[in-house]
C-alpha cells in the first residue's frame, strides 16, 4: 500500500487508465471490463482490475487538479510497478471546427503551474509517450474517429481572474484545448522513466474575445458521438500496447 493508495502489491495491472470522476471510473468498470474486481477505495479514488480485449487493465479515478493527479500517477509509477498510464479526460477546446466528443490526443502540456520550478536550469517540456501517441492514432484511424494531435495547455485555475486572461496566446500558438491534468501525468512519467498519455474528449468551446476574456461556451451534443469514445480508445490504445510489449495476460 502507499499513502493515497490501499491495493496490495500485484493488484493493479502495469496498464492503467485514469479519469477523474469516480464514477467514470465504476462505469468503465461495469461496462468495459471483464472480471472486474474493486482493489482500492482509499479517498473514494476508486480503482478496478478487470481484462479487456485480453489484457488485464485497471482504471484508476485520480481527481482533479494537477496536485492530485501527481499524488497518484507518482504512486501508481513509483509504488506499484505501472508502465503506461492513459488518463481520459473532458477539455475546452480552442477551434472553431471542434464538435462535443471530439478527440484531442495530447502530443505536448504547456501548463501554468509551478510544480517544475527550480528543477532544471531551464523549462521542462512535459511530453506524451510516442510509442502511445502512435498507437491511439493508429486505432482511431482503422476506426474511421477523427483525432486532433499536438499541443495542450494544463491549468491550475479552472475559473481565471481577469488579470490572468492570456488565453489568447495559447489559441495563437497552436495550442488545441485546456484541461488540468495532463503536465502533471507526463511530470510523472518522465521522473520515473515509464510512459504515459493523455486523450480528452470535447465537451466546450473556449472562446476568447479581442479584449482577451474568455468565455466557455458548452457545445451541443453530437449526433453518434458520446465520452465513450474516448474511453474505449484509451482501453485499446493500452491493451494493444500490452500485446504488443508483453503478450498475453
């Protein structure tokens, strides 16, 4: 067991999904996984191991935030033996042409924290697991699921004062949606030498106006699209990496 933890040693896959709500997190479980067996419910941060697609997985909730992320992808790397973590999570998008449930796979996570102040002479740039990255990409491609690729921003504050308004030069750089999460889960995976990736479903557009304030505007419901998507990309995105780099169950 670890601090934030409470399975014991060998309960948790070396394949880990991550949500932030608890409930996303027992859905996955009832829905998707077989054999699922709850293995640790310290801090209602519930976590299951079950089999998908013949891999054995668990799926982790882990909160929101940046703090609470790291708490938890530190002790899932460093205290029971995690390789890969995919964290499913819901984002603000920047474009325009983005509809409800679309897929970002999170190639890069700028972020507005300071959790890596003072560690580098210089800025560390928190970055997916290619082999990951690769991977989800190819599966949403044989499932004709359209994807966007390439740089995030994480966030501390989710609710901005106005002085802080700056998003407007994220959307100018390139820079695909926001979420809270993502700097932290790749923070993580760098320290301890593992993998990880992030994907996030749509669910607002955030829009910035010429004074540069922001506005999140919820976006409709997309006809054939749903957060199950998402999920399910993350599931075979990590059973195929399991297949891939260590056979069987």
């Amino acid at each position: 067991m670890s601090m934030h933890i409470d399975a014991r040693p060998g309960d948790i896959a070396t394949h880990v999904i991550t949500a932030g709500d608890p409930e996303r997190i027992s859905y996955l479980a009832e829905h998707y996984l077989e054999h699922a067996e709850l293995v640790s419910s310290k801090r209602a941060a519930l976590c299951y191991t079950g089999i998908y697609a013949g891999q054995r997985v668990s799926a982790m909730a882990v909160g929101m935030g940046i703090p609470s992320m790291l708490i938890y992808a530190t002790e899932l790397f460093r205290d029971y033996g995690c390789e890969a973590i995919v964290r499913v999570g819901t984002s603000a998008g920047y474009l325009d042409s983005m509809q409800r449930h679309d897929i970002v796979l999170s190639q890069a996570a700028c972020h507005t924290s300071a959790i890596n102040d003072g560690l580098f002479n210089g800025t560390f740039c928190p970055i997916a697991d290619y082999r990951l990255l690769s991977e989800a990409e190819r599966i949403a491609a044989a499932k004709g699921q359209k994807v966007y690729i390439g740089n995030t921003v994480c966030n501390d504050r989710l609710y901005r004062l106005p002085e802080s308004y700056r998003s407007g030069a994220w959307r100018d750089y390139g820079v695909l949606c926001s979420e809270m999460e993502g700097a932290a889960l790749y923070t993580a995976a760098a320290q301890f030498g593992k993998r990880a990736l992030m994907l996030v479903s749509i669910l607002s557009h955030l829009e910035v106006n010429a004074a540069g304030k922001e506005c999140i505007r919820p976006l409709p419901e997309t006809p054939g699209k749903t957060m199950d998507d998402a999920l399910l990309l993350a599931l075979e995105t990590l059973a195929e990496d399991g297949r891939r780099h260590h056979g069987g169950l």
